[in-house]
C-alpha cells in the first residue's frame, strides 16, 4: 500500500467509526449527537437561552431552536418564559430528559478527548495541524462544522 493509501484508509476508518458510533448512539437513546450535546448543554446551563446553547456547543442558533423543538415534542425540555421579561425564553430539562442523559452512552468525542489529553504537547500540535491540512487538502477547510463526532450533512454558511 501507497503512503496515500494509509492517509485513505485511515480517513476510511475514522468515518465508519464515527457512522457506527453514531447509529449506535441513536438505536440505544433515540438521540442524535447534537441533540445529546443540546442536553448535555442544558444541564449544565440549567435554564439557558437557545443562544447560550448555540455558543456554547458551536452550532447555529437556528439549529439549536430546531433541536430544542424536537426534544420538546419529545418530553425531553420545555420551554419557560421569563416572568420579569416576556421575550426571555430558557430551556429547561425535564425529569424524563435528566433520565435520557443519565442512561445515554458518552458521545465518541468524549473517548478522543481523554486520548488527545494524554499526548505530549508536540504530539497534540503535530495531529491539529496534519488534520487541519488535510481538510485544506480536500478543499474542507471553509466548511462550517461544529466539533461533533457525527455523520450527515456539513453545510456551509
């Protein structure tokens, strides 16, 4: 095999790894990764803004108000209106979406990052910048994409 052919196979691998961790993920809880992240997000946050959310886990605020429809129709959150201000909405985790996340499995990033932690320095910057270049090399580097280990669409804004 070609140097090339390792840099393909190994994108390959990664790909199907995330495709399958991704259906995985979504046979066991029902939830797709960013509706995970969404979650995750709202518990730590307790009653946070839809633009909290979006910036806090890098995704547009339009897709955040998307995904919070969808875990709400769910039962997963509700949405409270301020009392002191009608234009404030918060979101709100429900008991059965504080059940969800307690028996969802961790997303795929979160075994990558322990990994990543425990490289040297060095070796942390060398793995940033080859990915970085590659995406560059595959023309990708413009795409929007917020940090989620996730197949589907990546759209550019």
């Amino acid at each position: 095999m070609t140097d090339y052919d390792n840099i393909l196979v190994a994108l390959r691998r990664i790909t199907r790894a995330i495709d399958l961790h991704s259906k995985n993920l979504v046979r066991t809880s029902g939830l797709t990764a960013p509706q995970l992240l969404v979650l995750q997000s709202v518990q730590r946050e307790q009653r946070a803004k839809s633009s909290q959310i979006a910036k806090d886990i890098m995704l547009s605020p339009a897709t955040v108000v998307s995904i919070v429809d969808r875990l709400e129709k769910a039962g997963l959150v509700v949405r409270e209106r301020s009392t002191s201000d009608r234009r404030v909405v918060r979101i709100v985790l429900t008991e059965l979406g504080e059940e969800k996340l307690h028996d969802t499995p961790e997303l795929l990033q979160a075994g990558f990052l322990r990994e990543f932690r425990q490289l040297k320095e060095w070796e942390q910057t060398l793995l940033v910048s080859s990915l970085q270049r590659i995406a560059e090399m595959m023309d990708a580097e413009e795409l929007d994409a917020a940090p989620i280990l996730e197949v589907g669409e990546i759209r550019a804004d």
